[in-house]
C-alpha cells in the first residue's frame, strides 16, 4: 500500500503541479515527501490526493493540493525564514512548510483541530513547528516578525495585526473577498511600504475573528 501512496503522491505532483507551472523543486519534493492521506479522516483517505479538497472535520477542509502548492510558492521561501500559518486545519501545509522554512509558528482557532495536527507532526518527527491555539487573525506576537505570513481562511480585509508583523521584505499570502469568493493576495513589504498583486480567483472556509469575519456574520 505505502508504494500505491508514493505512486499516487507523484502523480498528484505531475498532473496537479508541475503541469499547471509550479516548478520549484524544493516545494515539488516536499510535496513527494509529506503523505497527505495521514491528515485526511479515514473516510476519505482514497481522495487524499485527488485534485479537490477534502473535508477534515469541524466543518474546515484540507485545501486542493494546486491551491496549497500556489500560495506556498507566492512565498518564495528559500529556506532560512520564520513564517507564520493562521489555519493549521490538519497540519499538512504546516508539514510542508516545516521542510521549506526554517521555522514555522502556526495558530488554529479549533483546538480539536489543532490537536490532531500536533499528533500527526509528532508522528513525522517534525520539530520545528510550534502550534498555538487561538484567533491568528492577530497574528503571533510574540514571535513576530515573520519573512512570510500564510492564511489558509478567507478574510474581508487583509487583518492589520498580520501586516503589522511582517518583516522588511517578508510576504504574506491570504485569501480576500466575500464569504462564497476571495481573491488570492500576496502582499510584499519593501522599506516599510506594503506592495499588494492579486493572484488568483479562490473559495476558502471563512476566517473567523477579531480581525476576521464575527461568529454572527457568517452564512452558509
Ligand atoms: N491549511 C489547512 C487548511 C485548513 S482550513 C490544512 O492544510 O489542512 C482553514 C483553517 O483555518 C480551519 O481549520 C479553521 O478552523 C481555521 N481558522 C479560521 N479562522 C481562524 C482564526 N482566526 N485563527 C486561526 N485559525 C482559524
């Protein structure tokens, strides 16, 4: 079974990644690297590497491979960055920054979420995450800044708090627009100015928090 998921994990990479333009080769072998069917629910294991999302529970999903591999390129990590992650749903674009950033801090609002992610990075023997629990649309403090900051839930605005906390030359990727729809943003500080490039048409699960959208605003 374990070659069948190896098989699987390439083709996902040819057919999903490299064929749509993502060539970076650090961020294809993480993507070989990390068996994404240990954080889909059993039940959806076999769908683990199809070109979709998958639920994870609690109402969130694990978003389509392409969409994680996108945003996490519009970081252009080299290796030796902190980054921040608000969402760490199950932990897998979590495990996948682990191998391209130096060290990563990752904040999810649902703690039985965040608990499965701990398991299952502990699990990998991946050590330089650590995961927080709680409103990540204010970001990490504590830690800041960050060379890159990646938001895996749609906001109405780019949360102050996150841009706050980037660093000179950092990126922070994030979902923007309604509750159905968001644009993809990556915004870049140079000398203390924010840049902001649209990149791509998107639907993620909705960022609930102070910064975000409030519990009572949302619809299904
Ligand atoms: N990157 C994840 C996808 C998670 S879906 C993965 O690979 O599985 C988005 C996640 O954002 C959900 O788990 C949701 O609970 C979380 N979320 C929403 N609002 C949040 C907030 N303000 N702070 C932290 N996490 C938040």
């Amino acid at each position: 079974m374990s070659e069948e998921w190896t098989e699987r994990r390439d083709r996902m990479v040819t057919e999903q990644l490299r064929s749509r333009g993502l060539t970076d080769e650090r961020i294809l072998a993480a993507f070989r690297k990390i068996p994404r069917h240990l954080f889909v629910p059993e039940a959806y294991r076999r769908e683990a590497y199809e070109d979709h999302p998958v639920p994870i529970g609690e109402g969130q999903t694990i978003s389509q491979p392409y969409m994680v591999a996108l945003m996490i390129a519009a970081l252009q990590l080299q290796g030796h960055e902190k980054v921040l992650e608000v969402g760490t749903g199950s932990g897998f674009q979590t495990a996948l920054l682990s191998e391209l950033a130096l060290e990563v801090v990752s904040v999810e609002r649902i703690a039985a979420l965040a608990g499965g992610a701990r398991e299952r990075l502990a699990t990998l023997g991946i050590g330089n995450v650590r995961l927080r629990v709680g409103d990540g649309s204010l970001g990490y403090p504590e830690h800041a800044p960050y060379d890159g900051i990646i938001v895996a839930a749609g906001a109405p605005d780019a949360p102050a708090p996150l841009l706050e906390q980037l660093a000179d030359a950092g990126r922070c990727v994030i979902p923007i627009g309604s509750q159905r729809a968001q644009t993809l943003v990556r915004f870049q500080k140079r000398h203390g100015r924010l840049h902001r490039e649209d990149l791509a048409d998107c639907v993620f699960v909705p960022l609930i928090g102070g910064h975000g959208w409030r519990a009572e605003e949302l619809h299904d």
